[in-house]
C-alpha cells in the first residue's frame, strides 16, 4: 500500500471514530453527573481486535429463530394433543373418568321386620360397618406410608403380619373386605384413622345385619340370614323376597380420596315388607322351656312340641331342644338346625286309635255301645301276633282308647274295608301335605292300598307302617277338635276363615273326643296331661324305633297328642320326646309338657275353665298309668 492511501485511510477511520465518539463522550458525561463525588467508575476500555479496532457485537438472529421454532413446536404438539383428547378421545377418556371416580351403586334399604302376632319383634335389622380394603393399591405403597397399616391391624384385632397375609391373599384383586359387621363403637375408632390418613386405599362399607331378639327360642322355625343379609334357612329362607324388598341404585362421584362429592338418585329403593306371625312370643317361650327341662331331665337326644288354634288352624307355638343362637357364629351346622316339627318324619304309635276309632264309627261299623272281645290279651295276624300290656277282657271303645289297647284297635280296622279306611286316614290329613311350604318340609306317608297286608292294615290302626310330622298329627286332632272339618294349617294370622274339608260327621268327632277325655282321667295313659280347671281329651305314645330296618326294644318315642277344652277346643296339640332314657312311656314323659304348655296357654289367652269343681276349681287326680 502507498504512503498516500495508508494516509487516506487513517484520516477515514479518525473521522468515523470521531463521529460515534462524540454521543458516547457526552453520554459517559451524563452518567458520572449522578454518581458522588471520588466514586466515579473508572473508563471501561472498549474491545477492540487484534488491530487495534473495535470489535462488533455478535449476531444472535439465527439461536432466536431456533429458539421460536422450538416454542411453536411445542405449542403445536400441545394444540394437537389438545384436539385428539377433547375431540377425539372424548368418549374414552369420559369412561376412563366416570370408571375412576363415577360408580352406580346399589341401594338397599333395611331387611322387613318378623313380628310375633301381638307385634312383639322377633327378627330385626341394625346397622353395621364392614371394612374394604384395595390390597394391589396398598401393596404397592412405599414403606415409609404403611405406617398405618400397623394402626389399622391393630383396631381389627389383627396383627401386622396377619393383615399382610389377608392382602397377599387378595393382592390380584382392587376390593376386599378385612372385616365384616362391625358394630358403630368398634367401626368408630377406624373412621377416625381413615380421616388423619386421607387415603382411597381403605375405606368403610354401611351394611345391615340380622339380630334375634328372643335368640334360641325362635331359632329353628325363624332361621337366619348370611352375611349380605340373605335368608339362608326357616322363614328368613321362605319369605326372604317379601323382606328383602327392591333394591334401588345411585350415582356417587367420588374424588381421589374417595370422598363422596356429588349423589344422583336413579332409582329409589323398597324397603322391605315386615312379616306378621301368627305365633304367640309368650307360648312359644313356655313351650321352648318346658321341652328344654324335660329333655334335660329324661337324657333324651332331642324334643319338640307344636300348638295350633282349633278354630282356625293357626299356629301358636313351634319349638324344638336342642336349638342354636342365631345371633352367634353358624360354620358348623348340625341337627340343632332342624325345625322338627315339620321335618321329621316317624311313626305315630298309639296316637293314631282315636282315628282308626273315628273312621269305624263314621263308617257304621261300630257305635257307642259297641264292645270289643280282648281275650286273651293278643292276636294273631299272619304269623305275626299283636299284644296288649295285659288282657283286658271285654271293653268298650272309650277302655279301648284310654287303655290304649292294640288287640282292640286292630280288631276295629279289620271291620273296615281297606279302601274306607285309607280314604277316612287320608281325610284327616294323613299323606296329605300341610302347604306351609317352609324348606325342608315333610309330607308323611300313607300306602296306597294295593300295597296293604292284613298285617299292614292291622298296624295302622295303632300308628306303625305309615309316617307323619307333627304338624299333620296336630292338624288331625283338631280335626276332631273342629268336629271333623279339616282346615289348612298357616304360619301366619288366619284374616278369613277356610271353609275346609269335611272327614267324618260331627257326631263321630265328638264321640271320639269324649272317649278321649278318660285317657287323661283316673286308670287312663295320660293322666299326667290333665289341666286343674278344664277338661283335657287325648292319647298318649310309645314308639319303638326304626334302627338299621328291625325295630329297636330300647329306644323310642314319646309322644302326647291332646285337646282342650274338652267340651269348646281352643287348642291342639302334639308332643315329641325322642330316646328318652329311664322311663320311656309318653304318658310318663311327654304328658307333663302338654300339660304346662297348654294351661298356661289357655290362661294367656283368657279361655274360661269347663271343668270347676263345687269349690270353683277341678285339680288333676294324683297317679298315673303309663
């Protein structure tokens, strides 16, 4: 380069430095005019290059293109994203949400109530609290918040290590119950921890739960429910549609911690119907304990004993010893389960004479002054030979029945023709179900006649070669009672009253119902069922059992079946005692329950006596004739 341009392009750079020196000058000068005196900053040098010439300032135009590149990127995949969840994906994420925090949920208001037929309660629904549990959710929590889980085993009467096993158990699951039917004291303390821990993880479910007021006294015939509050057995079983009512359903949402924010009614719930019994608190427990210390103090396996009204075939009272606590634990189910009065099945023995009695009577073949040859005591059937306990000689039918001979029975079905006499047993009941249709429910059985011996037609006539329940044997004598019209049996109140069924003329049932009244009488079997003040007609039984096909000589039933008052029937009744040890005889053991049971019973029910003395009062006459 020539001197002269080297000089040219020093004049250039000096004049251009002297044109943005100047602003800058009086700029700096500005500044320092606000700043104290002696703290002026120093001059900044200006950065110049190699050359002694300032440096120019960076261009940053392309970082701030990429820079909003990526901004409008990202505000394009969110505009995106936005569009395919509210538009596209509404549907799903709207189940997704509803399934997460929105349920429809079932309603179900208290289980009806089973009222005695004075209003008394005899099955009631409480509240009560069972406790859930979601075991993958807790599972799967970090330690440090399991804490409480040690609290919550502990106010489950648990242990730590057996709530970790309840939940490894159901961990495949997100529900599970750890505790079912707490009461509201012990659920307590447990919502208290749940509102501190604020977790979905656990929670508390309101349930119902059945409880028995009278307890065991109802047990059989009443039954019970499960844990959801179902009928499992007796009248909970056969009525449970009617007590359970019609559920209804809601929608509850929920938050995250399963806090109920929101509840919209779908359907509303019914609530259960109560159930009315026709059966009588007050009876029901005098005969429940009179057969609990009769079967204690014979030593039997177990008794039972059912009451019905004459008038209108309801049933007062049903009981059987040895029972169950409905309200307690029910795993092991034995034969304290059974309602025997209408389950089992067996032989009646000599409670059957007044029929085979009334049946020859209403059909002509023998009438009041009628006798019948005993002698010698016994008979032969075949080659099968009948006795009595001892030879009675001559008697008339009333002996016959309060004797209770078995010589004299089979000689008066034997002047029955087969066909007449199944068609008069069948009449009052026998073979013939009573309807009432509670499970397990026996019906008895008669023979058809072709199938009959002469054998088998004799042993009918003192109660062997057929079966019955007790509630046929009942319904039969107050056909007597009714005279001779048979009405249907109910569980419930009787509102209009059954035309029925006649099975012999009314003269034949008083007839028999007055030779019953020596049965309990002075020389009769069942003198220890006679009631101070009234007149008691009935018969008493002594069954040999049925083991392994042969029948036993020590082990039987007693049984007494009986009405009163004798001369206005109010009241049947039957009574089972089953192997009773030492004395045996039905006059001896199943008398005195008849008799507790229904004096009192007529008490209760403001029956006037039919039998006072000339001092106002008649009183049993001591002794007895097994």
């Amino acid at each position: 380069m020539s001197n002269d341009s080297r000089k040219k392009s020093r004049t250039q750079s000096a004049s251009t430095q002297s044109r943005w020196q100047q602003p800058l000058a009086a700029l700096r000068a500005k500044l320092q005019s606000f700043l104290p005196s002696g703290k002026r900053p120093a001059k900044p040098a200006l950065p110049r290059s190699a050359a002694g010439e300032p440096k120019t300032t960076p261009n940053y135009r392309a970082r701030r293109l990429f820079v909003l590149g990526l901004l409008a990127l990202g505000g394009l995949g969110l505009t995106a994203r936005a569009v395919q969840q509210q538009i596209l994906e509404t549907d799903f994420l709207q189940r997704e949400g509803q399934r997460r925090h929105v349920r429809v949920e079932e309603v179900n208001l208290t289980r009806g109530v089973i009222l005695d037929r004075n209003q008394v309660p005899l099955a009631v629904s409480a509240p009560v609290y069972s406790v859930w549990a979601n075991p993958r959710a807790l599972l799967a929590m970090p330690p440090e918040q399991t804490e409480f889980l040690n609290q919550l085993a502990l106010l489950l009467g648990r242990t730590r290590a057996q709530l970790d096993a309840q939940l490894e158990r159901s961990s495949r699951t997100s529900y599970t119950f750890l505790r079912r039917r707490l009461t509201p004291d012990e659920a307590e303390p447990i919502t208290q921890l749940l509102e501190q821990v604020r977790t979905n993880r656990v929670g508390l479910e309101r349930e119902y739960r059945r409880f028995y007021p009278t307890g065991e006294v109802f047990a059989q015939l009443l039954g019970f429910t499960d844990v959801d509050d179902q009928g499992q057995e007796g009248l909970e079983l056969l009525y449970d549609q009617q007590l359970r009512g019609a559920p209804g359903r809601k929608r509850v949402v929920r938050d995250g911690h399963a806090k109920m924010l929101n509840v919209e009614s779908l359907l509303p719930a019914q609530r259960g119907e109560d159930i009315r019994l026709s059966l009588d608190q007050r009876i029901q427990y005098i005969t429940y304990t009179s057969l609990k210390e009769t079967v204690r103090q014979s030593r039997a396996r177990h008794g039972h004993a059912i009451l019905l009204d004459t008038r209108n075939g309801e049933i007062l009272a049903m009981a059987s010893y040895p029972a169950f606590n409905p309200n307690g634990e029910k795993r092991n189910r034995d034969e304290s389960y059974l309602n025997r009065p209408l389950t089992d099945q067996y032989e009646p023995g000599s409670t059957m004479k007044p029929f085979t009695v009334a049946c020859a009577i209403d059909a002509g073949r023998v009438d009041l002054d009628s006798t019948i040859d005993t002698n010698p005591g016994s008979i032969l059937i075949g080659n099968k030979r009948i006795t009595d306990a001892r030879n009675y000689g001559e008697i008339d039918l009333a002996t016959l029945i309060a004797r209770s001979s078995n010589v004299g029975s089979t000689k008066v079905a034997l002047m029955i023709p087969p066909t007449r006499f199944w068609e008069c047993l069948n009449r009052f009941g026998f073979g013939v179900p009573t309807h009432t249709r509670f499970p397990g429910e026996g019906a008895g059985q008669l023979a058809p006649t072709h199938r009959w011996s002469q054998i088998r037609h004799a042993n009918l006539s003192f109660g062997y070669g057929l079966t019955v329940t007790s509630l046929q044997l009942a319904r039969a004598y107050a056909t007597l009672a009714a005279d001779g019209v048979r009405r249907p049996t109910s569980l419930l109140p009787v509102e209009q009253l059954a035309i029925g069924e006649r099975a012999i003329n009314s003269d034949a049932a008083w007839s028999v119902r007055a030779m019953m009244e020596g049965s309990t009488a002075r020389g009769g079997t069942g003198l220890r069922a006679a009631i101070p003040g009234y007149r008691v007609a009935g018969k008493t039984g002594t069954v040999k059992k049925v083991i392994d096909g042969r029948y036993s000589d020590d082990r039987h039933l007693a049984l007494f079946a009986g009405i009163a008052p004798a001369s206005n029937p109010r009241l049947a009744m039957v009574v089972v005692i089953d192997e009773p040890r030492g004395q045996f005889y039905g006059g001896v053991v199943a008398a005195p329950v008849f008799s507790r049971v229904v004096g009192q019973a007529l008490r209760l029910l403001n029956v006037p006596p039919d039998d006072l003395g000339p001092d106002g009062v008649r009183l049993a006459a001591p002794g007895v004739v097994p």
